[in-house]
C-alpha cells in the first residue's frame, strides 16, 4: 500500500503545474524601486566622498583574505550537502556540489534573491539527473539548516557581546554548542514522526485526484528520508555548519579590520546574522540598499560613522561579486567544452 501511495504521489509530482499569472518581472522592478529608493537616499545625507575615502584607504590584506575566506566557506557548505543528499540517496559529488555553489553565486546577479539562487541550484541539480523532488527537499533541508545554525550562532555570540551571562565565554559557547546539537537531534533524529504524518497525507491525497495534493505528499515523503541519518552523520553536519558561519564570520570581520572598524568578533558575529536575514528577505536587488541602512543602524552604537559603515557594506558586497566572478568562469569553461566539437578520429 505504501509502495502504491509513493508512486502515486510521483505521478502527481511530474505533471506539470498549471500555468499562473507571471509575477516575476514586477516582483522585479519592485526590488529595483527600494533599492533605487533606498541607496539613493542614503548617498544624499552621506557624502559620497566620504564613503569612497575610506574604501581607499582600506588594508587590501585583510580584503584579500577576507575574499579567500568567503570561497573557503563554500566547503563545509558542501560537506553538509553531501551529507544531506547522501540521506536522500542523491548520488552527488563535493565536486559537483562546490562547481554548483560557485554558478549559483553567478545566477544569484542575474537573478537576485534567495529563493531564485535556490532554484538555480534546483535546475543544475536535475540537469545532471537527480530526481526533482529529491533535489528540492535538498535545497530546502540545506537552507533550513543554515538558517537555524546562522540564527543560533549569531545568538549565542550577541549574549556575550551583551554581557548577558556571568559564564564565561568558553562554556557559554559549549553550552550552546550542546543546545544546537540538541535541536538537530529533535529535528533529524525524529523524522520517523514526520515520515507517519506523511503516511496519512498520502493517504489523503489518494482519496482526491488533486494534483497540487500529489506534488505536496511527494515532496514531503521526500523530506522523511531525513530519518535516515546517522549520529555520525549528524555530528558532521553540525561541524560543518558551525565551520560554515565561523569561517562567514572570519570573513566579514576580516573587512571591518580592513577598514579599521573598532568592532570586536562578537559583535561583528551577531551583526552578520542580522544581516543575513535582512538579505534573506526579497526586499531588494542583492540586498543592496538594505544591507547598508542595517550596518549603519546597527553599527552606530559602537560609534562607528555612517560612511565607514557604508564602506563596510560594500566590501562585503564585493565578495559576493568575486564569488559571482567564479561562478562565470566556471560556467563559461562547461559552455566552452559544451560547444567545443569533439576530436577528429
């Protein structure tokens, strides 16, 4: 019986959706329209000149690593993938994963956004064969579990920055070490009890020929093939999605040292989580716009100026640009070898 509702539950999942009302280019010129909106506003109360300044001025030793630091990070972003699509049984590569990062970093410019980087990712993956379903419940999985280690690190780093505990920081940091492992373990470690709540939803959708039913109880019998991951597994999940927020937040203090910001670690550590998920909102073009007004509201308590702030916003923003640089090569050499005629005998 089972065997029955998952195949019919994959039936619905490849047909194709109904065609719906195009949204896209207005979400589009929405996005342009606040960060048109937005950077210009910013650029007339802050002199121009003032921001461009201390970009000059900035150490390009510590922007180069910083740029080092941010593909580095692409790899425990990689392994926790890998990890994920093992669990899936996706049969992907690290090097198929880190070659699909580096592309989607350069989609990510002509499609900006979260959710339209996710679908580029979706659209790679399937183009090497994976199963559609699969890769989706993959993509989202890997989000889930940024999120929640970017939120939960960003958390714990913002309580001692704070000052709001009198442990000191080693073990208030083991401690919270412990409670993310403890939420990774109620989230993977019980997914027996979604795999039973998606029992019954197949079996509800089997009473309705509904096609968006179908699609919704494949992908989440999907989502329970999570249950099988193992303890060692999970543990390497967690260290590489700490290794993964560590090595970002390396990375965007690297540039506050470059331009000299008076901003300790911890602070920096929360603001980056502020900051991802200010850009994780389809507020914007690339997050630009409000990626500056948050460093500069948010920096202004340590007494850091607007324009240091702004030139803080836009190094960062470079390595996304750097990173997008990569992805192009990398797509540009596949296109290459992909027109390319093949050797005369």
């Amino acid at each position: 019986m089972g065997k029955a509702l998952r195949a019919k539950s994959r039936e619905y999942y490849e047909q194709p959706m109904p065609a719906g009302r195009p949204i896209k280019p207005l979400r589009l010129f929405i996005q342009c329209l606040i960060t048109a909106t937005v950077l210009g506003f910013l650029l007339r109360i802050v002199p121009f000149a003032d921001i461009a300044g201390a970009l000059n001025n900035a150490d390009p030793r510590y922007v180069l690593l910083a740029f080092a630091l941010q593909l580095v990070t692409r790899l425990p972003n990689a392994i926790r993938i890998k990890i994920i699509a093992d669990a899936l049984a996706l049969r992907l590569s690290i090097k198929t994963i880190l070659t699909t990062q580096l592309s989607t970093s350069f989609y990510g410019i002509l499609l900006p956004g979260a959710i339209a980087g996710g679908a580029a990712s979706w659209i790679k993956y399937v183009q090497r064969g994976v199963d559609a379903s699969r890769a989706l419940a993959c993509i989202v999985v890997n989000r889930a579990t940024e999120i929640l280690t970017t939120v939960s690190v960003g958390l714990s780093f913002w309580v001692i920055d704070r000052k709001l505990t009198g442990l000191p920081d080693g073990l208030f940091l083991a401690l919270a070490t412990v409670a993310l492992l403890s939420l990774y373990v109620l989230i993977f470690g019980r997914a027996h009890y979604l795999a039973s709540l998606v029992a019954r939803g197949m079996r509800l959708a089997s009473l309705k020929n509904n096609l968006l039913y179908g699609k919704l109880f494949a992908f989440s019998n999907d989502l329970a093939r999570m249950r099988e991951l193992r303890r060692g597994s999970l543990v390497t999940m967690l260290a590489a999605s700490v290794a993964q927020e560590l090595l970002g937040i390396m990375a965007m203090f690297s540039f506050a040292q470059a331009l000299n910001l008076e901003l300790s670690f911890y602070a920096v550590a929360w603001m980056r989580t502020a900051v991802y998920l200010v850009v994780l909102l389809p507020l914007s073009v690339l997050g630009l716009g409000v990626r500056e007004v948050t460093l500069v509201f948010l920096t202004a308590a340590y007494g850091i100026i607007a324009p240091r702030a702004i030139a803080w916003s836009f190094l960062i923003f470079s390595g996304t640009l750097v990173a997008a640089l990569g992805g192009g090569l990398v797509e540009a050499r596949a296109l290459w070898f992909k027109q390319s005629p093949p050797p005369s005998p």
